[in-house]
C-alpha cells in the first residue's frame, strides 16, 4: 500500500511540473524557461483555460496525496 501511494504521488507531481511548465505567459515555450516573453499579458480563453483549471484540480490531489501518505506512514 506504501509503495503504490508513493508512486502514484511521484507520477501526480510529475504531471503537476509538467503542467506547470506547459503554462507561459508569453507566445513561446521558451519563455517558461527564462527567455523574453513579452509584455503583453491577456485573459485566458480556451485550452489555457482548461489548462489552468486542470492544474489547480491536480494540485489539489497532490496535496491530499502528500496528506494521506503521510497518515498512511506513521
């Protein structure tokens, strides 16, 4: 039981990173990482919007993982 809560924490938080980093302000992927985004910042629509819903919703089952795992150990 420890060691699958384990994993599928690891995977959760794999998928939590990977979803932040898919999240940019600017046009390009390269902006995630450091580069000139711009300055120009509008309102989400569309998939950034499920987008950033989605994150939130996982963000909240990594926290209840992180809560349950630690329960589970002690």
């Amino acid at each position: 039981m420890d060691a699958a809560l384990n994993i599928i924490t690891i995977l959760v938080s794999i998928l939590l990173i990977m979803m932040i980093m898919i999240q940019t302000k600017g046009s390009s992927f390269g902006s995630g990482f450091g580069g000139d985004g711009g300055s120009m910042y509008t309102t989400r629509r569309g998939f950034e919007r499920t987008l950033f819903n989605a994150t939130i919703g996982v963000a909240i089952v990594f926290v209840l993982l992180a809560i349950v795992s630690s329960f589970a150990l002690s």
